[in-house]
C-alpha cells in the first residue's frame, strides 16, 4: 500500500473512534442524568418495593420525575394512562401522598395483568386501577385507526392529568399510533389538563403532537428535548383547553 493510502486509512480508523468516543460520552452524560433522577425519585417516594426495570419498554427515571413533580404541582384528582407500568407505580405513590387516583389502561392482556401485581406490591391498589382495553379500529374524520377500546374504560370524572405512553408503536404497522388519544378523550379531558407526552422525540410523537396543536387549542408548558440532552427519549407536558 501507497504511504498515502495508509496515512488514509489510518486517519479513517481515527476519526471512527473519535465518533465512537463521542457517542460514549453522550450516552454517559445520559446514563448519569438518568442516575440523578433515579435518585431523585427515591429520595421523594417512600417506595415499599424495589422500582425495577425502567428505561427501554418502561419509562425513564427522567421521564418520571417530570410526571411526579407536575402531579406535586397540580395535584390532579384524576390522571388516565395510556400505556401502564412504572409510571403508573410512580403515579399512585403520588396519589397516595396528594390525594387522587390513576387509572392505567394496558392494550395487552399479560402486560396489565403484571401492572396490577406490582401495585399490589407497593401496596397501592386503592390508587391504582388497571385497565384491559384491546386495539379495536375507531374512525376519525374517516380515517381508520388502532386505538384502545374505550368500552372497557369506566366512567371517569374529568381527566386532569393524561399520561400518553401507549399503545406501543414498536413494529405496529400504523404510524402516529397515539395520535386518536386527544380527538377520542377530548370529551373526557377536564378544561385546564395536563397532557405528558413520552418519546416525544421519536418521529412519531413529533407529527402526533404537531397534529394535535393544529387541531386543539394547547400550549406547550415544558419541552425537555433529547436533542440538548435535556431527556433520554424527550418528553412534553402541554395544557389542554377547550
Ligand atoms: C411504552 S410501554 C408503557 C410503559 C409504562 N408507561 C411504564 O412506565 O412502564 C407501552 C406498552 O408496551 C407494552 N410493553 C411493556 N413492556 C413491554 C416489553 N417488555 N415488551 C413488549 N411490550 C411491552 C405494554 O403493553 C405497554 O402498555
């Protein structure tokens, strides 16, 4: 090989590393604000059983911290989950301390059966009710959509609180799979709600919410963007008003 070429590949390797270099330092930076926040969390919650497998499928300890202190602030007597697990956890330790309960609805069957033993863990289960509601198709504007069964929903006094992590987008052949929570509850949502949107960096969320705006009237009360490293997967509380 010509000295240049291999002064070419060595510099090639090179610059390969140092990418490589500073994705490590990204995903530190990450894992260590997602230390901070776990921390956090333990430190406001008595937890009466280990909180366990969060980030990937669950909810990040960041992403949990922002629903505890916005349910600390506003104190909503009423939150709806969709898509349960530890946020529900979080959520009814919350409820226990300020009053309220959490209603979580799971589209999976086994999925809300483990979140209803775990609340009976905690020693939650007057804070917490867990909900089955598989995907049915609903129409909106007529257009077809995957969306939970709202026949399996109780009746619920007006929402004020509405934590939007389901259904799971992950290889579901639909996109902007969330997008039918705020025209199917909009009827359900008390004036004033808060509405925490999950991943709300993923492409989807990103046109869902977009969406939603063009079509509701909502501000945009905190925004924390993985981009800035401000959240793992981004996260955005908005304010809902008739
Ligand atoms: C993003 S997850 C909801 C996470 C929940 N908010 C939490 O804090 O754990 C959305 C849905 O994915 C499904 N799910 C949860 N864990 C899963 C796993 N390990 N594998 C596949 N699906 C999962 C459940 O049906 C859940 O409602």
């Amino acid at each position: 090989m010509a000295t240049d070429d291999k002064l070419d590949a060595i510099l090639g390797k090179l610059d390969a590393i140092m990418a490589a270099q500073r994705t490590l330092a990204a995903e530190q930076r990450i894992l260590y604000r997602q230390v901070e926040a776990l921390f956090a969390l333990y430190g406001q919650i008595d937890f009466n059983a280990p909180l366990l497998d969060m980030r990937g499928w669950a909810t990040s300890p960041d992403v949990l911290g922002v629903l505890l202190r916005w349910i600390q602030r506003e104190r909503p007597a009423v939150i709806l989950e969709l898509g349960g697990g530890r946020s529900t956890l979080v959520s009814a330790y919350a409820c226990q301390q300020n009053g309220g309960h959490v209603y979580a609805i799971d589209h999976d069957a086994d999925f809300a059966e483990l979140a209803r033993e775990e609340i009976a863990a905690h020693g939650l289960s007057d804070h917490a009710t867990i909900i089955h509601a598989p995907l049915v198709e609903h129409r909106i504007d007529g257009e077809a959509w995957a969306w939970y069964d709202m026949a399996h929903l109780p009746d619920l006094p007006p929402i004020d609180l509405l934590f939007v992590d389901g259904p799971a987008q992950h290889n579901h052949p639909q996109s902007m799979l969330r997008y039918p929570a705020l025209p199917l509850l909009a009827g359900l949502l008390a004036d004033g709600a808060l509405i925490v949107v999950d991943d709300a960096d993923r492409e989807h969320e990103r046109r869902v919410v977009a969406r939603w705006r063009t079509a509701f009237k909502l501000t945009v009360l905190q925004d924390l963007s993985a981009e800035y490293g401000q959240s793992e997967k981004g996260v955005k509380v908005l304010r809902w008003a008739r």
